[in-house]
C-alpha cells in the first residue's frame, strides 16, 4: 500500500494535548489505520473526543482510514451541541468514578459532595483499567497514556494540577452540579453514610464529643462516625469554595 497523507484539526481545548501549538497536524500513513489510533498518535486520549467528522461526515472511533483524508475532532462542549447531536461519542451521564491513586484530594472533595469515586493508593495500572471497564466507571488520571488504553470507555484528563480546580473541572465535565450531596459519603472509604443514634457510637467517641453532640452519622462501609464538629465548618468552607468557583466557571 503506498503512503497516503491525513491531515488532522483538532477544535476546541484539544490543542491544549498537542506537542506543538498548531491545532492541525499532518500524517503519513502506509497502512489502514483506525482514526482513533491516528488520533491518539497526536496525543489526544478519546475519552476527550466527543465528535470525528471524516470529509464532513460522522464517524465513530472504529471507522478505518485507508486513503487520503481530512478529519475534524472535536472536544466535548455539553452545553453547547448544536452540530451531529446524534453522533456524539462520550456518554454524558456518568456518575460513578475511579481515580488514580496521585489524586488523593480531589477524591476527598468528590466523596464530600457526595459523589461516588473510588481509589486505591496501591492500585497498578492494569487494576484502574479493569476496575473502570468492569464497574462503568469514568477514569480520573493526570496519565493520558493509561486513558488510551482500549478498555477505557469513559475518562478524564485532569488539565489543573490543583485539587480545587481538579474538582470544579469533574463536576463541568460530567454535569454534576445537580447531583451534589454533601456529608452522604465517606471521605475514607467512600461508603454511604447512615444516621446512626448515639448510644450505638458511644465507644467511639471522645469525652467531649459525647457531651456535645447528639447528631451522627455513620459509614456502612468502614464503620467511621461523623459529626458535626470542628472540622465540620472547615469541610463545608471547602464546599463554598467549590460552590463558587463552579458558579464562577
Ligand atoms: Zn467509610
């Protein structure tokens, strides 16, 4: 087969994962190649491409290019679909999440509002990709290499490297902002918290905590009671914060 030429312009914050600044890039094929190779070759994970157009037409990640063409990419843009609503490739309404194990914070803020993230610090890469492929959940990495990998359906890129940010950006993605629950899930272990009454937490708590508290919640998963002490004013400033940068975005 002779070489043929694709040329390749990625639109919207998809430059933001290309080695150089110019948002079109040209490649010399010699074989068929599936675009979402071609694409991933440029260094654009496709759980970031929500619409290929082939020559102006849709196609999906499987479609194979064996001749000289021109291919558009597009980012996911969720309240701004107007073009091939029907060919859109990401799924949009997620709501269960694996993280990897860097991300520790952003995690602890997703469980906080209630968001359903799991996360090994130990987990190797193979174990994120299966526990995503397995459990339909989306990947959150800041390791593009692990979100090309085949049996990822959902992911995402991570562009901030601040937990904040990292949180507004989950909850743009994936449209979350409405179903937010604060302090019904465990920040350790990401169980769901149960009202619990306080004669069954006693022996869990300090002396102080028993005098001054009548309220509790309590982990199904890990057993942990929650309060509201004084952390508890800290953890509902990091909400606000969160609330208003979402506001804001
Ligand atoms: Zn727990």
């Amino acid at each position: 087969m002779s070489r043929f030429a694709v040329r390749l312009r990625f639109h919207g914050d998809l430059s933001f994962f290309l080695r150089s600044k110019a948002s079109a890039i040209q490649r010399q094929l010699s074989e068929r190649t599936s675009v979402k190779d071609v694409i991933e070759a440029c260094g654009v994970p496709h759980t970031e491409v929500d619409l290929i157009l082939a020559e102006g037409q849709p196609v999906n990640f499987g479609h194979v290019i064996d001749a000289e063409s021109t291919i558009d990419i597009f980012p996911l843009e969720l309240r701004r679909i107007t073009s091939f609503p029907e060919n859109r490739l990401q799924v949009h309404n997620i709501r269960k999440f694996v993280a990897d194990g860097h991300l520790g914070k952003l995690v602890r803020d997703l469980r906080l509002l209630g968001i359903n993230v799991t996360c090994d610090r130990d987990a190797e890469d193979r174990q994120l990709v299966e526990v995503a492929a397995c459990q339909d959940r989306a990947l959150l990495t800041r390791d593009r290499r692990l979100l090309m990998h085949g049996a990822v359906k959902h992911g995402y890129y991570l562009r901030s490297q601040n937990p904040l940010e990292q949180t507004v950006e989950v909850l743009w993605r994936f449209d979350l902002s409405s179903v937010l629950a604060p302090f019904s899930r465990c920040l350790r272990c990401n169980g769901s918290l149960e009202p619990a009454a306080k004669d069954k937490v006693l022996g869990k708590l300090k002396p102080l905590t028993k005098i001054y508290y009548d309220q509790f919640r309590r982990c199904a998963g890990c057993g942990q009671v929650y309060w509201s002490g004084s952390h508890f004013e800290k953890l509902q400033k990091r909400i606000e914060a969160i609330r208003s940068l979402l506001g804001g975005a």
